[in-house]
C-alpha cells in the first residue's frame, strides 16, 4: 500500500502526497545530520580540552596501552614524558605526542563554574565577620575559668 502511495499507483490524488512524503524524509535526514554533526562537533572539543588539560602528575593511557604518570609537558611539540615502570624494575621515559592521549585523569576546568564560584568567594569573607564577633565572646567565657 505505502509503495501504491510513493508511486502514484490508483488515483491521481495521490501524487501530490508522494511529494510531500519526499519532503518530509528528505527534511529529516537533513535534520538528522545537523545533528549528528554537532554532536561529533561538541565531542571533539571535549576531547581536545581535555587532551589540554594534561599536566605533570597526571596519570595517562595511551592509544598503544602504556600507562604512566606525565612528568612533563611540552607546549611548542604539542607533546608529553611519560614515566612508566616503577622503582623495582626499574622506570623508563618515553615521550609522546598529545594526541596518543587515549585516558586520563586530568580534569577540565570550565570557565563557566570559576566565573560562578568567584562571587561565591568574595561573599565568604562577609560571612567570616560575625564569625570574629563570636571569638571574642568565646574567649570572655575561658578567662574567667583560668582565674
């Protein structure tokens, strides 16, 4: 019935349906990759962020499945040591490129949430003044139990 529908098959009615079900898949397949592709799009940012966020002491895997701690970081080769082995069998260094990151546990700081906890901060101290007050009052009530 659908294929009688798409060709036209039986009254002439019909055609212009068969267009506007074209229409309709065509406009969601289009959606569809919008999509997909800003997804794809968002994952790689993240990735790449995170790829950035690689400093010394943090422990990596790499793509090949070395894991190890990165000792140091190299801006201008877009590149990283990695520390591997340990103290008994003795540690070695091998140095990578950034993109051979496959985990770790470095963390993004977004600049969104420092922006948020900024202002939180500078209301700290105001609450830290009634806190002082209280100290006083604290140390009225030890003097007279130390005569």
């Amino acid at each position: 019935m659908l294929l009688s529908l798409l060709s036209g098959e039986g009254s002439t009615n019909n055609g212009w349906l068969s267009y506007v079900i074209f229409g309709v898949l065509i406009v969601a397949i289009i959606a569809m990759l919008v999509i997909s592709s800003r997804r794809n799009k968002k994952r790689q940012q993240e990735a790449e962020k995170l790829i950035n966020a690689v400093k010394p002491g943090n422990k990596v895997k790499t793509i090949g499945g070395i894991c190890g701690i990165v000792v140091e970081v190299d801006e201008e080769d877009n590149s990283f040591v990695l520390e591997t082995g340990s103290e008994a069998s003795g540690k070695s260094y091998v140095k990578f490129d950034r993109q051979a990151i496959y985990q770790t546990d470095a963390v993004v700081e977004d600049d969104k949430k420092t922006e948020k906890e900024e202002p939180a901060k500078e209301e700290a101290p105001a609450e830290e003044t009634p806190s002082a007050e209280e100290a006083p009052a604290a140390e009225e009530k030890e003097t007279p139990a130390e005569e």
